[in-house]
C-alpha cells in the first residue's frame, strides 16, 4: 500500500516540544468530528492506563491512530514497540530500526515506521547525506518495515531537497514529522506529496489559527485545495 489518497494526510498529534500534553483526551474529545482521522501522541510523559483509555477512545471514533517513540536504542524501541501493543494503536513511528523491534511489531500486528539516518535530542535533530538515508530506508523496507518516519524539518542540512529525493524515490509510506509550521510548508509539504506528515507543537503555537480545531480544519482544507 502507497497512498491512501491523492493528498497527505495530516496525522495530528497530541504534542508540544515532543512530549504529549497532559489534556490531550480532552483535546481529542473537543476535535473528533473535525476532518483529520489520523491522532497520535509521543510514549511520554502520559501513564500507560490514559495512554489506552485515550487510543481506545479515538478508535471507537474511527481514527487510525499512531504511538511516536523518540528513542534511539533498541531497548528502548522495545520497550516503545511493546507500549503500543498493550495501548492497542495501529502504527508505531520512530525507534531507530532493529530486527527485534520489527519483529515484534510484524509479530503483534503493528505497522512499523522507524526513523532513518543519526538522530539525537529531543526535540530530534536529523543528520546524515540523503543517499544513505535513502538507503538506510530502503534496507529497512527490504526488512519488513511497513513505512518510513523521516524527520525531513530537522534536517541540518537541505530539508526541501532531502525531503522532494526520498518521497521521490522510498516506494512506501513516508511521513514527514516535525517542525510543519507554516503554510510555506504546507506547500511545500504538497508539491512533495508524502503518504502523511504531522503536526503537534505549531498547533499549540497557534500557528495555523487560534482554536485547536480550527487549525485543524484549517490545515486539512489548505492540504486539499
């Protein structure tokens, strides 16, 4: 599978600074009948019980839903991976892949969207040249991997470059995740078409508008035009 439609889809997450906000159920609540079906959140700092009740939550209201792990040893993407089991979400993104955690994730029934190229912080920060990332991808892939979680706007180098030659070029699911805060990116974010891209903290910038759910509404519309 590619693409689930013509455009990106907006996966928006319930983060601020790549940690989950603490009344991110009530923010999902206020925002379920809007355009996006696609929510997730990052592995800290909510307990496993809310992380559940809220995934459980959006998947009675027919959300796809994503747990991203910014982590970047295989203990941790193991401990990540089992999160999102017992949670019950659909997708895990990031980890820096690992034999164990894919085969955890194709054991369990969850897709798998690692991060490519070196990586460290948090907020991430993603170094590397783009032909080994795209290559580190395509390995990946090989492996199993149903997709790939590029963080294309933390990019040190060329982000518009990297992120145009690996959409281009990785025959999977790409998500751009990180740092989307602009309708400049926006547009940009559709002249490269991905399978998806994120958006957390501009949300809560108000980048895009001054309700939650404006911007989201906003931002889906802006995508489809």
């Amino acid at each position: 599978m590619l693409k689930d439609l013509n455009r990106p889809q907006l996966i928006v997450m319930l983060t601020w600074n790549d940690y989950t906000v603490e009344n991110a159920y009530e923010i999902f609540h206020q925002c379920k009948e809007s355009p996006a079906t696609c929510w997730g959140f990052k592995e800290h700092p909510l307990p496993i019980s809310e992380m559940t009740r809220l995934y459980s939550y959006m998947k009675a209201c027919g959300m796809k839903t994503f747990l991203e792990v910014v982590a970047y040893t295989e203990e941790e993407g193991l401990a990540g991976a089992q999160m999102a089991v017992e949670c019950g979400c659909d997708v895990l993104m990031g980890t820096k892949f690992s034999d164990a955690v894919n085969d955890f994730c194709m054991e369990h029934g969850i897709k798998y969207m690692p991060f490519v190229g070196d990586i460290s912080g948090r907020p991430s920060v993603l170094r590397g040249e783009v032909e080994e990332l795209i290559h580190e991808a395509e390995e990946c892939l090989q492996k199993g991997a149903y997709g790939i979680d590029l963080l294309g706007y933390r990019y040190i180098h060329d982000p518009v470059s990297l992120n145009s030659s690996f959409v281009k070029r990785i025959q999977a699911p790409v998500c751009l995740a990180g740092s989307i805060d602009s309708e400049e990116r926006l547009d940009e974010v559709k002249r490269v078409n991905p399978w998806a891209f994120t958006i957390g903290s501009a949300f809560f910038e108000h980048k895009f508008g001054n309700t939650f759910l404006e911007q989201i509404e906003h931002v889906c519309e802006y995508i489809n035009q």
